[in-house]
C-alpha cells in the first residue's frame, strides 16, 4: 500500500479521501524539523504539510521516493520549489479555497467601519454609554474601490453590490467587470472617487510600498481603508498619521509588514490604539470552512496527480490533463530540449505499442509528458524510458 503522511493538524477529510484512494495516511498534529521530517518520510510518496514544515533541497535529495507534497494553505515559501522540480515532486497548494472567507471578513468590517461599532464596542465594555447616530452610516449607496480585481476582489464586488454598493476597481490588468461594478483606468481615479478603499493585490515584489503617505493623501476626506491582501504593500506610518489627522475616518488592517511568528508572541504596530482602526491577526482566510475545503481541494489534487498524472494547478511542474484514467500510463518529466518526445515515442514503437494518448506540456527548463500506451506497459521500456539522458522522473499510474 502506498503510504502518505500529513502533518500539521490537517483537515481530516484529507485523510478520508488519501484513504479511499489506497494510502496508508498517516496524520501527525505537529510540524517536524528537517532531520525528523528526512526519518519520518522513509517509503512515503505522499506528504502534506502546512505553513511550518520546510521541505528543503536536503530533505528531497534525501527521500527520492517522494512523488508529491501537498501544501494545505496558500503560499508555498516554506518549499524549496526550485529543488523539488529538479527531482520531479510535484507540488500543490490551494490558492482559492479561502476567497470567500477573506471577502465576508471585508463585508463584515466595511460595516462595522462606517458605523464605528469596534468604538461603541470598547466604550461600552469600559462602562461608557454613549448612544449617538453621529459618524455612523449605512452602506447603502456608498462607493467601494477595489484596488486589485482578482478572486478575493471580484467576490467582493459581488457581495458588495448586492449589499446596495456602487463598485468602483483598480487593476493592473484589463479584468472583466462583474455585474455593475466600474473599471477605473489608473489607482488616483479610484482613490479620488471611492468613499472606502480595499486593497487585494498580490504580493509581487512591485507592490511594496505601493500605498503611502500619497495614496492616502489622495483619498476622499473621511474616508475608509481596509488592507487584507499583504503586509508589505502599505505604508503604515502613513496611514497612522491619515488617521490621527481625521483625513482617514477608520480602517481595517489584517496584515503586517511583519508578523509575530509564535502564537502569543507580542505583536508590535503603529497603528495599535488607534480609533476607529481594527486589527486582526492575519485571519482573513482562517475558517473552519476553508480548512476543510483546503483539506478537499489539495487531497483531491494529490489524488489525482498520483493516479492520472494530472498536474493541473501544481506550483512547479507544467500543467497537463490526459482525461479518463488508464493501468497503461506513464508520465515523464524531462529536461526541456529538442527531441525528446520523438525519443519517447520511437521507444513506445520500439516495444510494439502504439500511442493512445498523449498531451505535453513545458514550463522553463522542464516538459511534462503523459502517455496512454495500447497494452501492459512492458518493463524493459519503463527502464529505456528511465535512462534517457532527459529524465528526470517517470511516473506510472492507476
Ligand atoms: N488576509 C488573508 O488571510 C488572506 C487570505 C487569502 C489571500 N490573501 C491575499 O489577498 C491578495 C489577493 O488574493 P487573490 O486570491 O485575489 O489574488 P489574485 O492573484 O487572484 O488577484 C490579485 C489581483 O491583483 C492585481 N494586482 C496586482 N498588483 C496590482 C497593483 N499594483 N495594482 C492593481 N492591481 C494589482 C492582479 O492583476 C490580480 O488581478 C493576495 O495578496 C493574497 O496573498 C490574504
């Protein structure tokens, strides 16, 4: 039976869906380090992981018999990715499965916002009653602008319209507006005009730094901020001094520059103890609901990357799909140059079968190719296909 081992408290449909597809799952609750993590790997093919477990050049030279890593979150930093293509493992996350979790976040804050609740709220539990209609607004009517219009942008455009907003976005790209949102063709138009100002770019490096001192000068007087996307891309001095000047009337901030890393450690910010600022510790995608389907999403790729060869949506590999499923298909990873599907395909001619199938794919300096063959797959052409200068990895399935 193959074995695969998930650590970090994975959701546990992952192990149901490994399990119903014949491994041998193995789920820890912790992180391991990366002697531990070599050791614990022996005769594993499959290994899932979170945030904290780093999959390092070592530990790939050091378990070959490593097919595939699943990273059950969304960045994939703590794998050496470089690495783990150059020894054909393929690599999984799950870029989308906390989308929606992040724009109800942004819903939820946008109202508490402009009706100043977290304020209310700290008077209130300080033993203030302080019943006012002063400086609190619907929503209604008002003008959202959507600097980045990608998944977590675009869903929010759609719920903040049907909460009765006009949308206004931003995006380096010609994106496609949703329902009556509004494309603005540069970042001062939308900062001009929009009454509250969301950030959900990505984190390429252009974007540091990308929302300062300027930007907020630019924004409407009174206006609301709110930034769940990264850390880096805003100037939080600047948005402190917008908010102690009233420029700024409130703002939403879920991620920072730099984060604590243990749980409990001290969280140092300038915007702490501002009014009308909430903060939260980076858990815009943290639900029970986009564990789990973190958890479906990445078993499912894993699944069905181990028994069809399919790469759609991995990190690292090139992205192929040979539909249906066959005992009789192999995939290879090879170093991108001339020939060598002409080479593949005259050792398939070579063992007296044909070609029933077959998609390639490169990116850079790798192909990926997937081969349904017309009988068994004969050992001795699973071992020419092996030795060609080219390969990196083959891989059967079924
Ligand atoms: N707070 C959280 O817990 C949490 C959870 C999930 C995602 N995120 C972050 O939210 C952000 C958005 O995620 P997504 O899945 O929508 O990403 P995405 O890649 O689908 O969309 C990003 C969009 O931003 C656009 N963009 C990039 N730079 C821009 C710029 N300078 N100006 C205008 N547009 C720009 C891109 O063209 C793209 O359309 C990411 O940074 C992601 O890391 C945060």
């Amino acid at each position: 039976m193959p074995r695969a081992l998930l650590l970090e408290n994975i959701d546990p449909v992952a192990v149901e869906l490994l399990s119903a597809a014949g491994y041998e799952v193995e789920s820890v609750r912790g992180a391991l380090d990366e002697i531990d993590l070599i050791d614990a790997l022996e005769g594993v093919e499959v290994l899932g992981i979170r945030s904290k477990t780093r999959v390092t050049a070592k530990v790939l030279e050091n378990r070959p018999e490593l097919q595939a890593v699943g990273a059950f979150c969304i960045g994939t930093n703590q794998i050496d990715l470089a690495a783990a293509t150059a020894a054909g493992v393929a690599v999984f996350n799950a870029p989308f499965s906390n989308t929606r979790s992040v724009v109800e976040l942004a819903i939820a804050e946008i109202i508490s916002l402009a009706r100043r609740l977290i304020d209310r709220d700290r008077a209130l539990h300080a033993g203030t009653w302080d019943k006012s209609a002063s400086g609190s607004h619907e929503i209604r009517g008002r003008t959202l602008g959507i600097v980045g219009y990608g998944n977590i942008g675009s869903q929010l455009s759609v719920l903040a319209e049907a909460l009765g907003m006009r949308v206004l976005y931003y995006d380096l790209e010609d994106k496609l507006a949703l329902g009556n949102a509004e494309r603005c063709g540069t970042l001062d138009e939308l900062l001009e005009r929009a009454e509250t100002v969301s950030l959900h770019v990505d984190g390429r490096g252009g974007n540091a730094g990308m929302f300062g001192a300027e930007q907020f000068a630019r924004m409407r007087p009174r206006s609301l901020f709110l930034n769940l996307s990264r850390g880096f891309v805003v100037d939080h001095e600047a948005l402190r001094d917008h908010i102690l000047s009233g420029h700024i009337a409130g703002a939403a901030v879920d991620v920072f520059p730099e984060e604590p890393r243990e749980q409990g450690d001290e969280f140092r910010s300038v915007l702490r103890g501002l009014p009308n600022v909430i903060l939260t510790p980076h858990v815009g995608g943290s639900t029970q609901e986009a564990q789990y389907d973190i958890g479906r999403f990445v078993a499912g790729k894993l699944v069905d990357y181990t028994r069809t060869g399919t790469t759609t949506l991995s990190v690292n590999l090139p992205a192929v799909v040979l539909h249906g499923s066959s005992a009789d298909r192999f995939g290879l990873l090879h170093h991108n140059v001339p020939g060598v599907l002409a080479r593949v395909d005259a050792l398939v001619g070579d063992h007296g079968l044909n070609v029933d199938g077959q998609v390639l794919a490169t990116r850079g300096q790798f192909g990926y190719v997937v081969t349904d063959v017309s009988a068994e797959l004969p050992a001795a052409l699973l071992a020419a296909l092996r030795e060609l200068p080219e390969t990196v990895r083959l891989t059967t399935s079924g």
